[in-house]
C-alpha cells in the first residue's frame, strides 16, 4: 500500500466494492479501522485483510450492516 491511512471511499475504490461493504467488513471485525475524525484504515490492515482471505469467498450480502459503533475511546 502506498499510503499510511485510507478513508473508507478510498478502500471501496481499492476493493473494487461500495463504502457500505467495507463498512459491513468493519462491523463484521474483518478489517479494523480507526477513528480519527472518521474511520480510517492503515495501508498494512488492507495487505492483512487481502492476505488473511486469500481463496476465501465473502458474502457481503450474508453480513448484516450494524451502525453500532465499535471505536473504543482511547484513554487520554
């Protein structure tokens, strides 16, 4: 990956898959994000998510999207 973060947009357009999907990816605890501001995702959690379902199908439909948050405030 070329950049240190990606918005999500920017990780739909990679996957070649809509924001919602990665959003659903996120829920599902399949890629971790970050929050700063608003999600993020590190360059090397995208190579791990792509090496880690390598020759594995995703359903994308079969994940239900949950709005609930999964950002844990970090102790300041």
């Amino acid at each position: 990956m070329e950049k240190p973060l990606y918005t999500i947009r920017e990780v739909a357009k990679l996957l070649h898959i809509s924001a919602g999907d990665v959003y659903k990816l996120y829920h599902a605890g399949l890629l971790r994000c970050l929050k700063l501001g608003s999600l993020k995702v590190r360059g090397e959690e995208i190579e791990r998510f792509l090496r880690d379902n390598e020759g594995k199908e995703i359903d994308l439909k079969a994940i239900p999207y949950d709005s609930s948050s999964r950002i844990e405030k970090a102790p300041l």
